[in-house]
C-alpha cells in the first residue's frame, strides 16, 4: 500500500505556465482529503479541524463514526505534467453546511472527481446535480471501505448517472490508484472534446 502522506516538497519548475484545475467532491467521509494526499507530489495544504460534539449534532456521521477531524473549506494538491502543465487539486467539504463553497470551487475547473462510499451512496446526489448543472466533466469513483458489493450496474441505476459518465473502483489510500482515477478523467475530458456534439458548456459562476 502506497503511504497517504508525502513529506516531499518538489519545487514548481521555472517553465511552468498552464495550470489546470481539478476538483474532488463527494460526500463527508468518502476520502477525498486522502486522495489528495496520496497524489500530490508537494506537502498538501489541508483545512482539517477536529470534529466536536457541537458538530456532531449538526453532521450526520452514520457510518463514519470513526473520523475524528474533517475539512472545513478545501484541501489543496499539485502534480506536474511535464515542463509547461501542471495540475491542481482541490478537496472539496463534504458536510451540508459547507456546500455554499462548491460553486466557488467550482469555477474555472476543467473537471471533477465525485469519490463515493458505497455504504452511503445518497451522499453523492448532490455533488452529482451541481456538477451536471455546471456543465462540468466529471467521473464517478467508488472508494473501497471495504462495505457493500455492488455492480456497476446498480452503482449506476442508484446515481442514476449517463452512461458515457465514466465509473471506476480505487483506493484512495494508493497512489498509483489516485492517479488512474485522475487519468480516467483526463482521457474523459479529451473525448468530450474531440466531440463537438458533446463538448462541455460550462455554466459562468
């Protein structure tokens, strides 16, 4: 298993000239700090803050009654491409309270990861309905906790999602299983594209 956490700070080369943007978004406790972590060649810049029982009163923590510290804005990740292109990620909070943030994040993204916990799929709704009303690219990724089988099939029928919408299986933990997320979307986005007819129409924010 890949370590979650590199302490190695890599300089941003100097012909570094076009960044990209990407977003992960899911609901409270589907991994999405981690995946930033485990990706990201520099120390991420995270927002965690230890969960009260102030909190608990407002969040629902079913099935994650295990997690002791959550983001309170966004965490932040890089990787680069090569010598002009880098790549930035953001973590998006996962609590209902925090959600005024998303559209925000949102903007200027050139597309996104919904990270989902099969043992609380509903979660994942409405990252879904505000991506698609964005008109923002995105796949879907179900993150092993080792919870509920369930097929494509149903995963799909459940997020009632496209059929073109990409959907994977990863370890947010691992970093070679991060990056074939980050990869999927990547070729996902390129095939938008290359169609015309499907070619994303971005809502302004």
């Amino acid at each position: 298993m890949d370590s979650a956490t590199s302490e190695t700070r890599t300089p941003l080369g100097a012909s570094a000239d076009n960044g990209l943007k990407i977003v992960v978004v899911g609901g409270f406790g589907a991994g999405k700090t981690t995946m930033v972590r485990s990706v990201s060649e520099i120390r991420p810049l995270n927002t965690e803050e230890t969960m009260t029982q102030a909190g608990e009163a407002v969040d629902d923590l079913s099935g994650v009654r295990g997690k002791t510290a959550t983001t309170v804005a966004f965490d932040f990740g890089r990787i680069t491409l090569d010598a002009h292109n880098v790549l930035y990620l953001f973590g998006a909070p996962g609590q209902e309270r925090f959600w005024f943030l998303w559209d925000r994040l949102f903007s200027g993204t050139l597309g996104a990861v919904v990270l989902v916990d099969t043992r609380r799929i509903d979660d994942s709704w409405y990252a879904i309905d505000r991506l698609e009303k964005h008109g923002t690219p995105f796949i879907v990724a179900c993150n092993d906790f080792g919870g509920p089988t369930f097929t494509p099939q149903q995963i799909r029928e459940a997020l009632d999602l496209d059929p073109h919408v990409p959907l994977v299986n990863c370890d947010a933990r691992s970093r070679e299983s991060s990056k074939i997320v980050l990869i999927t979307l990547v070729e996902h986005i390129q095939a938008l594209y290359a169609d015309p007819a499907r070619a994303p129409r971005q809502e302004l924010v």
